[in-house]
C-alpha cells in the first residue's frame, strides 16, 4: 500500500469521529420536522436512516425517537456495537421481535400520533405493529428522514469527496492496464479490491464491466466474457467509505472507433458537461435532466436514453432527488447527485459517462474527478 | 489465475444453463401450492424470488404468476436482459411504475384472488396496488416461495456446492498469511478478491474480519484495526456463485492460547460438532439448536452463546428455515443450513464456527469442508 493510501485510511478514521458528532443536529432537524407534522414519535426501521439519526450501523434495529427521547431497540448480538457507535440515544437490548418490543414502549408512553416509514416498512411489519398499538394513529410518514438527507452536512460531503476521489484513482489506475483479452469480471474484482487498498469499505455497488454488445445493457454486470479488439467497454463503479457512496462512469473504447462511435462518444460527453453546468442552487432537477437530453436530441439520439439523467447519491446509491422528466424538487447547496446520460443501440453498444456532483453555494462540484477524454485505448 | 479456477469457472458457466432449466419445475410447483391456497395470481416483488422462478436477475421488476400464464414486468433497462435471462413468462416492458401496470394487467384478467409477498411488500406499494385492483381480493401470501426454496433442486445445490468449495479454499489460502500487524479491513478485501479469482460472483455478505475485543462483537464489520499477537480472530465469510452463498466461519489464535481460550475453543468445536450430527432428514430446526446449546451448557457457556444455531442458506445467506429455540420445522432432504454455534465474551472476545451443511437421504454434507483443528497460528 502506497503513501496515499495510508494518508486517506488516516482521513477515514477520522471521519468516524466527525460522523457521530453530526448525530445531535440531525435529531434537532428531524425533530423540526416532526413537531410540523404533529407526529410525537417517529418509528425508523430503515438502517441508514438508523445510522444517519444515531451512528448505529448494525443491519438490524428499530430507532424510536420522540420530540425529547431517543430509543434504540437492538438484538443481543448488536448491543456491544450500538452502544460503541450510537449517540443521542438509549439503547434497549430486546430478546424478542423489535418491532413488538418498539410496540410496548410506545404503549406506555400513551403516544398518539407515531409515524412509520410506509416506503421501507413491509405489510407484515405494519401488521405487527398495529397489533402492538392498536390505540395509536399510525401515519404514514416515508421520506421524512430522506427529505433531510436530501441536503448533506458537511461530515458527509467530506464522506463522499473521499469516495469519490477513491473511485477516480482506481479507475485511473486499472484504464492502464486494458487490453484486449481480460475479463470482465477480473477486471470488476480488480476494481473492487483497489477500492479497499485506497481505504474504501468497498464498493457501493456491484461493479460494471460490460463490453461490445453487453454495454447496450444500461444495467449488465460483469460477466466472464473477455474483452476484445474494436469494442464499447462501460465501467460503473463506486467506491463506499463510512456508509457514504460516490458513483462514477466512464466508456473506453479498445482500438480505433468508427466515425459513427466517435460520434456518439462525442454527443453523451456534451450532453453530460451540459446536464453538469445546469446544475446549481434553484434549479429543478428536471431542467438538468431536459438540458441532457436536449443535446441528445439535436443529434438525434435522444430516443436511445433510455434512463433518467441522475440520482442523489449518499448513504444509499440511488436517493433523492431523481434528476427526472419534470422533476419539480430544487436543488440547494449541499444537495449531491449523479449526473449520467447514456445512449443504448442494440447491436452497437452503449455509452455512458458519470459524475458524482455537489450543489455548491454558485454552481457545482464535481467530486469523481477523472478525465474524460482519454477515452480511446489504442 | 490457476489452473483450479479456470476449472471453476468453466463450471460455474455450465451452471447458467442449469439454473434457467430449473425454472419450468419451480413454477410447475409453485402452481401446486397456489391451488391448493386457492390463490389465481401471486404477485412477485421480491427480486430473489423472481430470479428462482424466472431466471431473471436484474434487480428491478415484478412477476405475475397464474395457473396459467405469467409475465415479467421491466423497465426499458432491463428489456434485453430479462428476454436474455427468463425462462417460461412474457416479458412486457413497461415505462411507469412497475406494479401499477402489473395492477392494470391483473384488472384486465377480472381476477379474484391475487396473492402478494405481505413479507417484502412494502407499505407505500400495497397502497398502489390497491388502488389498481379495488375489486382484487389481495391476500397475503409472505413466504409461499420462501417455502419452496426450503429444499433446494439439484441445480441449486451444486451452486452452493461450488460457492461452499471456493469459501473453503479462499480461506485456507488466507490463514497461510496470518501475522501480527496486518489490517483486518485488508484480509477482508483479499479474501473477497480472490473469491473473485477462485470464480465466485463476490462475496454473498461482507465479510468480517473481527480480532482481539472486537471478536466478541458476533456481527461486526472489518475495521482498521490490525491483528496483534495473542488474540482470537474470527473471520466469517462467503462466496456467491450464480446467486447462490455459502457461509463459513473460522476462529483463529495468533500466538499461545491461554488454557481459558483453549477451552473456549474445545467446547465450542464440540457443540458445532454435535449440531452437525443432528442434522438429518425429519428432525426438527429446533432440536438441533437444542443440541448446540446442551453442549455449551456442559461447559456453563450457553449464556455466552447470544443468537440461534444456524439458518438456511440459499439464494439469501439467511433463508429459512432458523435453527432456533423450538423451531418445529423438520428438516428435508435438499434444505441448506449453517450451523455455527458461538460464545462471546466482552473483555476476552469471542469464538464461532461455522459451516454450510446440506441435509441428505442419511444425515448431512458439509459444504464448506475445511479443517477446524489447525486454528493456532504461532
């Protein structure tokens, strides 16, 4: 392991510290919002929405948290770690389901109004739960704790300008090894495991190697087919560091391209810079997503983006706000999205090319940062 | 790459064409089970289950299965994959949200009883159904394929095989390195890159590295820390191949274990051995667990032992059926289930081990055949 590798494990761990200490002024926002929803607790039982709120990053947990108190129910196998990573709140070790025993707390506080995440909540929890506290008003409330991770704190934006400055360094390092004759999912594995060298957890998501025809999938994973002379080969890679993802793409192509890729190389490429220079405060997602396929469509492409334009990208890879059609949420500073137009022709391939971006007080950040013009390996 | 790998993965490609040719029987039983619940539609959100009874693996979509007829819903990302992959449904592709043009398609079929997953479906989607359906009867219907993959076909059971194999032999390769000094968070990315190597998806689950104080933490994740002299490390890992995990767990001592550690060890190797024994055809989940915990209770460690004896492993690393206190359950000939009996220790740390095991005609294969006696590393 190199020297920049030790220094950015030396950042990571630092981070750890930095994380927990956000935890106060989320439950002051979360709280905030609470009170204008008239909700007196709010049940959380998506974990990154349990980590965000209490440092806690077990798989497994139900956080409760009320406009003074803060619970969270763990399994004997997680109350060492909760009480190691969590702040700002209690927690219970329960030996029997945990939404039950969320259940019975909630009960002897007399509580009225409990919100529950209708997005991430599954039927047969919401059954469980009703049974527990049949006099409560349950409210659907999904989203409330991903409209505050719509905007991220600074512990975060730290998070993923490190992910994202990992997943530019790998990317650059592994593009100097291509050639015709590797594999695809070697090439995913060797990615992966640069990530962790460079101090990353891992990969945020399964990596992307698709070549030749398999990059007309906008989501192939990598298969055990080798790449070959005169093919698209698109990368999708995203290192994680503390829970916090970055997402990247870029397209190369092996050999000497024909007038008609170099083309489409050159459409995605402008399409992208543009969608990148739309985003700043006050915009609607929509306008960045209509400025991409925009200059698609004056190049006749547009009908082959067959995606939307971006995503939040954060604790989860895909989050809020959706850079879509008529997306009407504006982005502020703070806020941290993917910017990604891709055109898919059967037959011929695909390209696509990705930034992980920040919303900053004027304009935008991008934080994958990593050419795009050394696109051709010859 | 060697020899072994290459041989794996001329292997693990066979097995797609097993596996797509497994479809027809899955939805051939599953329509045995829906008559008898009377059920006309089940509707299949979960993407796992979706891959069993399909072969489709992307991660977004829904399947509708009649007694008759069944259908894939996709977004245009997944067009050609899911006509690449899936076996015995149409593929309809659809550009808004997925389950309310599964809704609008079940409307048209003036159906009456449509099962859904109570288990996996959330909340917020139940609602869009059924505003889709009014007139539907929707019936909770959570682990009727859950209760299929309880015994695995003879195509399941070789991709675990194989993952189990890969498991074993990466972790063999691994203890060979063992010293004082190194990170955990780097043997966790080597150990997950030369599953890749070895042929395997990934890992099924992240692998965790745990030394000294943190052994004693039963689910925690690989950290910075690095291994030092005379401490136990527990290492719980396994590859995925075609979707399918295996799931090992070893417990090591660099240095000299004191005699307190060394019975630790002893009594634990003795309760997983025993839990092994009891695997077989019609005993119940719940007497094997029994098994594992008398033993530790032999030895007054059984308070130490804080979470079930094992799950089944399948297509999820946990699947039904648990190995938990008076689980009734009886085992099957073709059920997959760990058994990894532990006892943690705040202040000392912890031991587990743990193997994948394969309920046969007789008794049990273990899947992840890897010695348990050559655990001091000095």
């Amino acid at each position: 392991m190199g020297g920049d590798a030790s220094l950015l494990l030396f950042l990571s761990d630092m981070s750890v510290f930095a994380s927990s200490s956000f935890v106060p002024s989320r439950q002051h926002r979360l709280r905030d919002l609470m009170a204008k929803r008239r909700l007196d607790f709010l049940l959380v039982s998506n974990p990154k929405n349990i980590f965000y709120l209490t440092g806690f990053r077990g798989s497994t947990g139900i956080a409760v948290l009320g406009l003074e108190q803060a619970v969270l129910f763990v399994d004997p196998r997680y109350t060492l770690q909760a009480r190691e990573q969590s702040a700002g709140v209690d927690v219970h070790e329960v030996r029997r389901p945990l939404l039950s025993a969320a259940g019975q707390w909630l009960i002897r506080r007399r509580t009225r109004n409990v919100g529950y995440d209708d997005a991430h909540l599954t039927c047969s929890g919401f059954s469980e739960l009703q049974r527990r506290v049949p006099k409560a008003t349950l409210r659907a409330s999904g989203g409330l704790v991903e409209d505050l991770r719509l905007v991220k704190d600074s512990g975060e934006i730290d998070c993923i300008r490190q992910a994202g400055q990992i997943t530019a360094a790998v990317f650059s390092e592994v593009r100097g090894t291509l050639r015709p004759g590797l594999r695809e999912s070697d090439l995913a594995a060797e990615i992966e495991y640069r990530m962790r060298l460079h101090g990353a957890e891992g990969a945020a998501f399964e990596t992307i190697v698709a070549s030749g025809e398999r990059s007309a999938w906008p989501h192939a994973r990598a298969s055990s087919k080798l790449l070959k002379e005169d093919e698209l080969v698109i990368f999708d890679l995203g290192a994680i560091l503390q829970g916090y993802a970055a997402d990247m793409t870029r397209t190369v192509f092996l050999g000497r391209p024909s007038r008609r890729v170099e083309r489409l190389y050159a459409a995605v490429l402008m399409a992208q810079e543009q969608a990148i220079k739309a985003v700043r405060p006050a915009t609607a997602c929509g306008k960045v997503d209509f400025t991409a396929r925009r200059a698609l469509s004056g190049r006749a492409l547009d009908r082959y983006f067959t995606h939307s334009t971006g995503h939040g990208v954060g604790l989860d890879i895909h989050e809020k706000p959706r850079l879509a059609r008529k997306e009407e949420t504006l982005l502020e500073p703070g806020c941290v999205v993917s910017v990604e137009p891709g055109v898919y022709i059967e037959g011929l391939g695909g390209v696509r090319i990705e930034d992980t971006v920040l919303v900053t007080e004027i304009g935008a950040e991008v934080l994958t940062p990593l050419s795009k013009d050394d696109w051709i390996i010859s």
